[in-house]
C-alpha cells in the first residue's frame, strides 16, 4: 500500500466539483489552516506586519487560494502549490528590492514629504487622502501640538506617518 492514497484522501476531503458534506468541509477548513499557518511561517514575517502594495497583493491572493481549496471550487494540491508559489515569489521579490532601490520604489512606493520645516505641503496632503484630522493626530502621538513644532513629517510607504520634531 502507498503511503499516499489519492482514493482515500480524495473520500475523506472531497473531489472538485463535487458537493462537499460538513465532515469534508471541516477537514478541509483544518488541512487549510494547517497549510496557512505552514505559509505564514514561510512568508517572510513582515508581509503580515507593516503592509506595503506587495504584501497586501500577497495576502488577497493568499486568502483568496485557499478559500478556493477549502470550498473545493479548486483542485486541493494544486491550489495550495500554487500558493506556495506565491509566497516564493513574494520572497524573491523582497530579497531583489533589498537590492534595487529603483525596483523598491516601483514596487513598494516611495515616502512622501508632508511637512518641512513646519510648513504643511497642502498639495500632498491632497494628492495622498490625509486629511488635517490624519496629520494633528500624528502630530499628537509624537506628543506635539502643532504642526509648527514639526521639523518634518513623511507618509511612509506602509501608510504610516512618521513625525521629526524640530530640536531645541
């Protein structure tokens, strides 16, 4: 007897488009926790940390793959090959814009200037949806309580914003 049978792994979780009863659904919801925890180990730790665009199309596609194997819309093994995959890719695409500055801003965006000099760029506010709500309350965190006591401050590329306060 192998020590892989596709008949009895097939009975216990289902087939593709074939109904699947409630026991093979909540196999299949456990193997699919498994299998997201395995990935979460795998992925690199900050892709669930602070987001950037990359990370946050990793996670879609992610939730997404494994929703479809867990429901049995798609084929087990290869979905969750597939996702995987993904995961590889999200590595290698880290590890190259560790390396290109130029691919990191393509891919991950740049920070932007939102304050110099406690000079607020309207402008930048505008174009990047923060509003004066947004900049007070970060201005706040830092324990400010003016703009004007800000030497600088930048929305990050994760959507952070990050307050320099003026020395002295």
């Amino acid at each position: 007897m192998d020590a892989f049978d596709p008949q009895t792994f097939h009975s216990l979780i289902g087939v593709q488009g074939e109904d699947i009863g409630w026991a093979q659904m909540s196999l299949r919801a456990v193997a699919i926790f498994v299998v997201g925890l395995i990935i979460m180990r795998f992925a690199a730790s900050r892709a669930f940390g602070k987001w950037t665009a990359l990370d946050i199309i990793l996670a879609v596609i992610v939730g997404s793959n494994l929703s479809r194997a867990l429901t049995g819309s798609a084929p087990f093994w290869p979905t969750v090959v597939a996702t995987f995959v993904l995961i590889a890719l999200h590595a290698v695409l880290i590890w190259a814009v560790t390396r290109w500055p130029s691919l990191s801003r393509l891919l991950k965006g740049r920070s932007v200037r939102l304050v110099i000099d406690g000079a607020v760029d309207e402008e930048a506010l505008r174009r990047h949806g923060i509003g004066p709500g947004d900049l007070r309350m970060a201005l706040r965190a830092r324990g400010l309580a003016e703009v004007e006591d800000a030497e600088t401050v930048h929305l990050e590329r994760n959507g952070d914003i990050s307050v320099i306060p003026r020395s002295g």
